[in-house]
C-alpha cells in the first residue's frame, strides 16, 4: 500500500482546493488539464510539483489552497453505493475495537469502503481484513474506492460476496480471528459464527443505528454466554467558534449517527460471572422479535441506474490511481485511452 501522505504533488495525486467563502472541490492531477470554476481556471501543470499547502492564483487573480486531501476527507467525498460510517464512528471503532498491526480483523458488510480504509491502515501490510458484502454492486465500488486511496488493490484485503453466516466459517477457521466489526441490519444473526471464529479474548464491534437495534444485538451476546457484557455506547461531536473573546459552541453538531456495541470473546468452557443488574424489562415477546426484523426495520435503498453511475465514477478515479502507481513503479505504461 503505497498512497503518499506528503511531499509534492505528482501527477495523479488527489488535490483538494479549498476557494473563496470555504468552497471545496477535489481534483486529481493530470499534465496538460485544466480545472475551471465560475470565475477562472487553474492549470494542473501549475500545481504539480508545488509542496503540499500551497496558495495559488487562477487565472483572474482568485486564491486557492491546495492541499493532498486526508483520510476523512477522502472518505467523505467518495462515490457511495451503500450509506458510510463516518469519521468520528470509525475513530472509535478503531479504538473500541483495539485494531492494531498485523492483526487479522473481520468486516461485514463493506458498504462503500469508507471503514475498509481505516482498517486497512491500522492493521498494516503485516495483517489481513477480510470484508464480506451481500451485493455485487456495493462490493464494486467498495474495490473501486480502496484502490482509488492506495493506487492498487492491497494484498492484505479479500472482498467476499456472500452471506457471513455461511461464508465466514468457509475462509476463517475457529479461534483464528482478532477482530469482528459487524455494519449490518441484523447482526445478532451472526453471533454464534462471530463466536467461533474469534479467538479468546477477541474483540466483536457491532455498529447499529436504531435502539430497537441496540436492544436485540445486547441482549443476543448475552443469550450466547460466549461473551463478556456488552458496553454499548454513541459518539457525539460539537465544533467550536473560536475569535477573539467571541467563543461559543457551533450552532451545529454531528449528533446521533449509530451506537458501537463491543464485547469480548470468553475462553471455551468459561462461564461469566453474574453482574449484578438493576430488576429490569429484560424479556421479550415474539411480538417484541418482529418488531426488530429486518423487515419491519426497513433497509433504505438506492436505485440501480443510482449505483451504476457510482460504480463508474469509483472506477475511474481507482483507473487513474493505478496508472499513476503503474508509471512509479517502473510497471506497464498505460495510455489516456486504456485508462479513460
């Protein structure tokens, strides 16, 4: 995995130019292109070989900083098949999770790849992150998006497409796995095959958006008795307005996105010892298990003509990357018309 985090831009590189009033727009690199607004142009040949953080003039004098984008940044202007999770999740996720180098970490379902990216990262070239998505065309452009951030496909992710239940048992034998972060409708359909995969003292994250979500998947890992006690939480973030002595908190925030839930895999035969819990409506009725179906949960969906234009547009930008990695590397030479 080779994506550069410093030094000049090159050809291929992703800019972000950031105009006048905070406007943004993401660009990548190509000699002899040129990049137009509504009030004059900006030549990709002036910007290549400038140092990352430079303020440069178009063509009527408006000023631009460019700067190569960051991991959330990317992530957050990506083509999306399925819904992200997004920054401040995945940041916690990492956390929660304790995602570390070389370490062999299993993700259902891998949406659009915005957590894929994060996990690649943390695990390193040393570990392995084995994805798992129902759909061909969220699969698609999942690959797209990671080759797109790292110029090529990473040698330490496989994508499967298929279910988890029945395809997880078939690549990851019993206790060999470090870490389960499960982004899906039902994920306490997964437990028992999550339980055997993980090794003792592995980490299962399940992220949820709704609380009737929350109730079932908690109260799954308990049922297991396989589990230590699920710690469910949510992260919140509030900006700050800063000036002089005018400092006060954003009038917005990034509220309510999903809940983690995290839980740890006990040693074969151990039993948890009993925490002591306030009396409470812990039991539920088969009327109460409908009601968190995925059916009756609802699963937002995206037009096919939708998801086919953002598979093209994932492709492209992954082309462009890999041609850009190609050249570097002493590869293949690929023409404009073979990567266009």
């Amino acid at each position: 995995m080779t994506a550069q985090y410093s030094g000049p831009f090159r050809e291929g590189d992703r800019v972000q130019l950031t105009g006048p009033k905070g406007k943004l727009n993401s660009i990548t690199l190509e000699s002899g292109k040129v990049f137009h607004t509504h009030r004059g142009f900006i030549d990709h040949d002036a910007l290549i070989g400038l140092p990352d953080g430079s303020v440069v003039k178009n063509s009527v004098g408006v000023e631009h900083l460019a700067l190569r984008p960051l991991l959330t940044d990317f992530v957050m202007s990506m083509p999306r098949g399925a819904a992200i999770i997004y920054p401040k999740d995945a940041a916690q996720i990492l956390a929660q999770a304790d995602v570390f180098p070389g370490a062999t970490v299993v993700e259902a379902g891998v949406g659009s790849g915005a957590l894929s990216l994060w996990l690649l990262r943390a695990i390193g070239p040393e570990g392995h992150l084995s994805s798992f998505e129902r759909r061909d065309e969220f699969a698609d452009v999942a690959r797209a998006n990671v080759a797109a951030y790292f110029g090529r496909d990473p040698e330490s992710w496989t994508v499967t497409v298929g279910d988890l239940v029945e395809a997880l048992p078939a690549t990851h034998p019993d206790h060999t796995v470090d870490r389960v972060v499960l982004d899906m409708l039902a994920p306490w359909e997964c437990i028992d095959v999550v339980a055997a995969a993980l090794k003792p003292g592995g980490v299962v994250l399940c992220y949820v958006a709704t609380v009737t979500q929350l109730s079932r998947v908690v109260e799954a890992m308990r049922e297991s008795d396989v589990f230590t006690n699920p710690v469910p939480s949510e992260t919140m973030v509030r900006g700050w307005h800063v000036e002089g002595l005018a400092v006060r908190p954003d009038h917005r925030m990034i509220g309510h996105t999903g809940f983690l839930v995290t839980a740890r895999r006990l040693a074969p035969g151990s039993i948890l010892p009993e925490l002591k819990r306030r009396a409470s409506k812990s039991d539920f009725s088969e009327e109460d298990v409908e009601a968190w179906t995925p059916g009756a949960l609802g699963e937002r969906g995206i037009s096919a003509k939708s998801l086919r234009k953002r598979v093209r547009a994932a492709t492209a930008t992954a082309d462009a990357a890999k041609a850009r990695e190609a050249r570097e590397s002493g590869g293949i030479q690929l023409h404009d018309d073979e990567i266009g």
